[in-house]
C-alpha cells in the first residue's frame, strides 16, 4: 500500500514509516500462520482497526494543517507551515490547463489516491469528479472495461470523503448465489433456514455510517434489486427471518463493466434502480485511450512486484518493452499489473518476449491464423450472439487453465494475482468443470 504524504518530506513521513511496518508484521503474520484460532483472529483484527484508525487520523491531520486559515500568519504548526494571505487555497485547474498542471493541482488539494495515476484528459475528468462527489453522500455510478480501476475509485471516493474513517465494505454481486443474496446483504436471525445457526450481520449493517461497494451490480437478479431499490429508498433493512427494521445510513457506490442502459432495455435491469444509483456517475477510459500512463504504470508495478517477491525490480528488455507500451491490454490495468508480476516472477535480471504468456507473443495470433480448423470442425452456432458467447467462454476456460498451471493450482494466489474475490473464481472454476488439484504439482 502506498501512502501519499502530501505535505512533502516534513511532517508524518516517519509516521507513516512506522504504520507501513507495523502493517507488513500483520501482513506476514497472517500469510505465514498454519492455523489460526479465533482469539488470534479478533487480535489481529483489533490490530488492524488500530492501524486503519492511526492511517486516518495523519490523513485528517495532514489535511487540517493544509487547509488552515488562508488569511493566517506564517506559524509552524507540528514541523509544517501554515499558509499566508498571499497564497490561497489550491482551486481546481481548468480542463484546459497544460499537461501535470491539473494532476498537480489535484494533489495539492490533498487528493488521496492509492496507486499512480498520469495526465490523461479523461482519466482526470473522472477523478475530478470524484473529488467532488466524495464529500457528499450522494449515491455513485462507477462504469468501465474490467479491469480499469472501478474499484480503485470507489476507495478514492471514499477516502476522500466525510467517511473515510467508517467502515468500506465491498460486495461482488455476481458471487453471490441468488439463494444467498438477502442473507448477505442484509443478514438474518438464528434458525431463519437451515444452517444459520446465529443472528448474523448483512453488509448493509456492517458499511453503516461508512460506505458499501457495490461490484459488478448490473449482475444482481430482479428480485435482488427490488429489494436494494427498497433500501435505497427507506434507508431501513430488515435481516431474513425477523420483522424488525434497523436503520442504515450507507453510501453507496456501484459499479459495472456491462451498459446498463441495454440491459435496462432487454428488461434485465430496473430503469428506476439505475437512476438512483447514478445521480453521480463516472466512466473510466480503458488503457488502450491512455497509453500516456502506460510507462508510469510499468515503473509503478515493476517496484510494487520486485517489493511483493522481495527481488530487484527485472529489467525490460528494448524489445519487450515496445511491445508492453503497443499492446491493447484488453484486460486493461489488471492485466498489465498481472503481466509485471509474471515478469517479475519468470524472468532473472532481464525480462524478454519469450517471459510473455504464449496467447500474446508477436506472432501468436499469425500462427494461429495460418492453421484455420477444419469447417467440419468449426461448431454450428445459431446465432452470432451464441457464437460469440460460446468464444468468450472457451477464452475464460483457457485463462483459468493458464493461471491454474502459473501458480500450481493455488486458488487463492490466483485469486490474489487477478485481483478477485476467491469465492467467485471459485464459482468460474466449477462453472467450467476446473478443479484446482488437477494441476498441483506431483499429480
């Protein structure tokens, strides 16, 4: 995790040090323990409110001392500078402001933001907005190609907002069986149906006075979203298998790598529940419309995956590095990110072409080209729409076969390099007929 420190060198930066330190024993703590019992789970999980709360109060700090009075004396205010009449407060740069001028402008107004990010038009566009939108409680509509960063800026928003020191909660609702979905959200009382065995928290509960994500929302079935519009409407749930109501204050954010504009017209989607859900809304560019951000975005992931292997940041090599900045990344920032960690994994000092995933090599695509299957090989489809369906699927099979046989069948490192909830790589997996022992190590 990186922390920006926008008061520069001064102030909380050996603060932060310590808080970076302490989070890697936490981290290690939890990665290397063989068993974990349930007084160390709510110790660590003591220890992790502490180091969130501690994150949060030099965020609040930093920001207060950055946003004193503008009409105040110069005064040393904790090792920083207070500013003076002649230096206002940072306003946002115009859209047409030279390159950095509006990156720069965003983070001398104490703009949190995890990650890195460049000068591209439309990507600013979209934090700009979320800057604005963060302080407010008003529901948000994150829109985009997977892999872009939807759930990056819903972190952004609330980071940046009034509850940046509430709870975030995120929800995959393309994970979760429709069987499950109430329960889930909004929890349920003992002996509601077989198996809860106790009252139980939904994740509107726990996200309350904090925010709730709400992932890949144009995957939630209708009757799941009636319910979600009844909430948003009454701002009340009520747990499975009881009659009371609980009061819940949640913002929302939403997001959705489908058009739901479409699905709003095949009937999948309510038009009602997508007004409430965008009264904000933010798309964000694929990668291929940002290739400025491509260079930084291999330095960035280079250092955070020679850091994550406890290695030298690799090399690229001229020719491999063309290739990086040229490619069309349609799994977007994930899958460049994912691409740097192979890198750094496969390759020694220097990484080359030949480190690449056999599917986009130079040349993969021509030599496929050039042994075209037999017509009699090729599947009768109904329709385009069926073929194209049946292409995607048999293209998700071979990734996950691919990322089964990268990591030896470890579902939860796959999980952990893709990004993505384990239980629902765990719902691909089955639905393809994958099971991870087939491809560990001596079977």
């Amino acid at each position: 995790m990186k922390l920006y420190n926008p008061g520069g060198e001064r102030g909380s930066a050996m603060s932060y040090a310590a808080l970076l330190e302490k989070i890697e024993i936490l981290r290690s703590t939890l990665r290397w323990a063989a068993r974990i019992e349930r007084p160390d789970i709510e110790k660590l999980l003591r220890q992790a409110n502490g180091l969130r709360d501690e994150v949060m109060r030099l965020s609040h700090q930093t920001r207060f001392v950055q946003a004193l009075d503008a009409g105040a004396a110069i005064e040393p205010v904790d090792g920083l500078e207070r500013r003076t009449a002649a230096e206002p407060l940072p306003v946002p740069a115009p859209a047409d402001a030279p390159a950095g001028e509006r990156r720069q402008a965003l983070l001398a107004r104490s703009f949190v933001f995890e990650g890195t990010f460049g000068d591209n038009p439309r990507l600013l566009d979209a934090l700009e907005i979320a800057e604005k939108a963060a302080p407010t409680d008003l529901p948000v509509l994150v829109d985009g190609e997977s892999g872009t960063g939807k759930e990056l800026m819903a972190k952004v928003i609330h980071a940046n907002g009034s509850r940046a020191d509430k709870p975030y909660i995120s929800v995959n609702c393309g994970a979760i069986p429709d069987s499950l979905l109430e329960s889930e959200l909004f929890g349920h009382r003992k002996g509601a149906f077989t198996g809860a065995a106790n009252d139980r928290k939904g994740k509107f509960e726990s996200a309350h006075k904090g925010t709730i994500f709400l992932d890949e929302i144009g995957e939630l079935p209708l009757p799941g979203q009636v319910k979600l519009l009844r909430v948003l409407q009454s701002h009340e749930i009520q747990r499975v298998g009881s009659d009371e109501t609980i009061a819940v204050d949640a913002r929302i954010v939403a997001a959705t790598n489908k058009n739901l504009r479409k699905l709003i017209e095949q009937g999948t989607f309510r038009e009602d529940l997508f007004y409430r859900l965008s009264v904000i809304h933010v798309t964000l560019p694929p990668l291929r419309e940002r290739r400025d951000e491509i260079p930084l975005l291999l330095a960035y992931y280079g250092d955070e995956s020679a850091e994550a292997l406890k290695r030298r940041p690799v090399a690229l090599s001229p020719r491999l590095r063309d290739f990086l900045l040229q490619y069309a990344y349609p799994g977007n920032i994930r899958e460049l990110r994912n691409l740097m960690y192979r890198l750094a994994c496969l390759a020694g000092d220097t990484a080359d072409l030949a480190h690449l995933p056999e599917d986009i090599r130079p040349g993969a695509s021509t030599a496929a080209a050039a042994a075209p299957l037999p017509v009699a090989a090729v599947p009768n489809h109904a329709s385009l729409a069926e073929a194209k369906r049946a292409a995607s699927d048999e293209a998700e099979r071979s990734c996950l076969e691919r990322g089964l046989q990268e990591t030896g069948g470890t579902v939860t490192e796959l999980a952990r390099r893709w990004d993505m909830n384990r239980s629902h790589l765990q719902i691909l997996l089955k639905k393809h007929g994958l099971h991870s022992k087939d491809f560990r190590k001596g079977h």
